[in-house]
C-alpha cells in the first residue's frame, strides 16, 4: 500500500459512524446506495462513486476530509481523495 502525508492527520481510533444503518444523505433523501465509506475524519457515512448520488466524494469535496475507508463488511481498505491512493 502507498502513503501519503493526510495519514499522518488521522486519529488514532477511527470516528465512530454518524450513521452505522446507512448513507447520512441517502437514508434523508430516500435514495439508494451500492457500497459505504466512512468519512476517517468525522464519522460521516456517504456512497461510493458507483452509487447514484456519490455522497462520499461529495463529502469530502464540501468539507475537505481526505480519507475514508470501506464501511462494507469485510474490507478494510482506506482510500486518500486527494492523493489518489490506496492507503
């Protein structure tokens, strides 16, 4: 796996989810999802990019929090939205 410089801004723990039964704006909206990521800077749960409404990336383009990681069951994996990385 690569690095990058936002890794070393993480917390320790990762956030505890805004909302562990979904996407925050799909569950407001009514909307679906395909895949979650857990927003690694406050806890926001938002759709991948393969979801209608991309809320994940649209997370990250308002409020600038880099990293997120896979909130599907079984993956681990966090990926840097500035850096293009797998980290």
């Amino acid at each position: 796996m690569a690095t990058c410089e936002h890794v070393l801004t993480l917390p320790v723990d990762d956030p505890s989810p805004n909302t562990p039964q979904g996407c925050e704006e799909c569950l407001a909206e009514g909307t679906r999802w395909v895949h979650l990521r857990l927003c690694l800077g406050c806890g926001h749960v938002g759709c991948c990019d393969s979801s209608p409404m991309k809320h994940a990336s649209a997370h990250f383009a308002k409020e600038g929090h880099p990293i997120v990681r896979s909130f599907e069951p079984g993956e681990d994996w966090r990926w840097c939205f500035v850096d293009e990385l797998i980290v």
